[in-house]
C-alpha cells in the first residue's frame, strides 16, 4: 500500500511542476486537465502524509518498548502502540477506497432528461413529480438547475423535460439516478380508486466541457424559430429559440429558455457536445458494466431501477434492495440515504473487483 501512496506522491510533485511550465500554462487543454488531476489526487496526497506519520508513530513506540527499562515509558509507549495498530487498520481500510479509482466524470456538472413513459397522463404528472423531487434535492446541495427544454403533459406535469444542475460533484451524485422510475398510485383521474403503475425514465449525462468534444462549425446545421410555453410578450414573436442539428451524427439538440438567441445559441452548443460526449461515455459504461455484475451506476436505461408506492408509502431501488417507509419525504427531495447506500455499494464492488 505504501508503493502505491508513494508512487501518487511522486505523480502529485510531477504534476505541480508541469503546472509551473510556461510551455503547459500555455496550452489551455492541457493545463485544465492537469488542474483537475492535481485536485482529484489532493485526498490521496494528504492520506498517504497521515499514513506515513502513523507508521513512524508506530516504529517510534517498538523502539521504545525494545529500548526503555522504566516501566511508566513503556506503559504509555505500549498504549499508543495498541491505539495506532487500531487506527492503522481503519485508516488502511479508507485508503483502499480512496485508491479505487475514480469515474472520471464525477465531477462535471449533469443533463437530466425525464419523459414520461408507460401510462399516458399519469405518467406525464409522475415525471413532473420527479422533476420536482430533483428540483428539490439540488435545493438542499446548493446546486443550480436550468431548464433547457420541456414539453408539457396535457392534464399536468411533463411529456420530457431537460434540464443542467451546475455545482461541485454533481454527476458523481445524480448519475445513480439514470433508469425507469416505475410509479404505484391512484390516478387523479380514476373514479374507481384502483392502483395504476405508469413509469418514467430518467437519463443522467456528464456536462461535456468545451475542451471534451471538438466542434467542425461546418458540419452542425443551425436554425433559428419562436419559443413556446411561457415567457411573456416576447414569445411566439422574437426568433429566439435554437435548434443545432451534427449532419455527421443526426443528432439534433433544441435551446428555447433565454429570451436571448445569443444564449440560447451559447447552451444548445454545451448541450450538443453533450449528445457526442455521451456516445463515447456510453461505451466506457458498457465495458464498466461488463466487469462488474452488479454494476449501480449502469448504462442500461431500459433497466427498472425504482418503484414508488403510493398506497404503501414505499420506495424500493432494486438494485440493492433498498427500501425507505417514508415517501412523501423522499419525494420532497430527501434522496440522499438512496445515493449514499448506492455510492456504498458501488464501492464494495470495485474494492472487491481490485482485491480480487
């Protein structure tokens, strides 16, 4: 273990002096990228120095105990001994998680996308409740949420929705939350109070950096149309609204929330390179997924993940059997017991994967 620390050690003093090299400092892709790396091997660097004192701690109190005749010395001597081997193991065992390595893209910020599935309406509101419930969760975090696009439900809630939520680590969070969200209620609409299940699926991509994906501007097709939904006297009259089509790829990506062509121009960009960034991210997860059995945090959108029951006030995540009687809460935004326990889970797994 202690190879490894210092092998990182010596990879965190390389980096540091790269990022002083006027050479790096002008080269803005690669300097990025060498500032997150640094960052992201901080917590290592800072284990691997209190470990390293631990083990001295620990050869200075054998010595002592080899060394001293007063038996008051070796008395202490022998109880700091004793409480370091114990803190030895509970640090060496949160060092193992720390080496595990890292979803790259766990600290970029996130595009949700909610549609509503199976269950027509009700599906519909179910979304818009989930909407709300993330809406809430990124609240609590501090987090911010923009809406980029959204089709309304005809009795309520959303047909889709997609919006970005920007802060620290928010991908590494909401990524666990990517799959079919099964509902188990009674529909407003139903006169014989009988439980209906409808469904919602929810996507969850890492934010593609201007420095993740290169643009050709010749091979993205632009257009320019009103906005719909709400938004005052300028709507339905000012040609605000973008829509970006990748000829290459077909991929088409639509921005209508600024009341500004020049902003929406500016976010139907982030949110194209997106749409290409998740094309190579996709096969990384499937390669991920294919080493892992369990695998939490899966590319398969078509898996059911969760269910929430109305009737029983429960909600179930099926991926590791987890379970909450208090779902009025949960829906209020109070998630984060579920990602924590998928977050513990996960982990497990590659530490089981690594030692294995």
């Amino acid at each position: 273990m202690l190879d490894k620390l210092e092998a990182i050690y010596a990879r965190y003093q390389e980096i540091e002096k790269e990022m002083n090299d006027p050479q790096v400092t002008a080269d803005m892709k690669r300097y990025v990228k060498l500032s997150k790396d640094y960052k992201d091997l901080q917590p290592v660097v800072k284990a691997y120095h209190d470990y390293k004192s631990l083990l001295d701690t620990i050869a200075e109190c054998r010595d002592l105990l080899e060394s001293e005749k007063d038996a008051e010395l070796r008395d202490m001597a022998k109880d700091e001994l004793n409480e370091s081997l114990t803190r030895r193991e509970a640090m060496e065992e949160e060092i193992r998680i720390l080496l595990i390595p890292a979803d790259p893209t766990d600290s970029k910020n996130a595009v949700v996308e909610i549609r509503g599935g199976t269950g027509g309406d009700e599906a519909c509101l179910f979304a818009g409740d989930l909407f709300r419930m993330y809406s809430r969760f990124c609240e609590k975090k501090r987090w911010r949420v923009e809406v980029s696009d959204f089709n309304e439900g005809t009795a309520g809630g959303y047909k889709d929705i997609t919006f970005t939520v920007s802060g620290e680590g928010v991908y590494g969070l909401l990524k666990y939350e990517s799959g079919v969200h099964r509902v188990q209620r009674v529909p407003a609409t139903e006169t014989q109070g009988r439980v209906h299940t409808s469904a919602a699926g929810v996507v969850v991509l890492p934010e593609a950096e201007e420095f993740d994906v290169e643009l050709n501007p010749a091979d993205i097709k632009k257009e320019i149309f009103c906005a719909s939904g709400p938004g005052g006297q300028s709507v339905n009259t000012t040609y605000s609204a973008v829509r970006l089509t990748h000829v290459p790829t077909g991929i088409v990506v639509s921005m209508q929330d600024q009341k500004s062509q020049i902003k929406n121009m500016e976010k139907a960009m982030t949110l194209l390179r997106t749409r290409l960034y998740e094309r190579e991210y996709n096969k990384y997860m499937e390669e991920m997924s294919s080493k892992r059995k369990t695998m939490v945090a899966t590319g398969d959108r078509s898996e059911k993940i969760r269910t929430y029951n109305y009737p029983q006030s429960r909600v179930t995540d099926h991926r590791i059997g987890w379970s909450m009687h208090n779902l009025p809460d949960f829906m209020d935004g109070n998630i984060e017991d579920c990602i924590e326990a998928l977050q513990l889970a996960e982990n497990a797994e590659k530490l089981k994967a690594s030692l294995g």
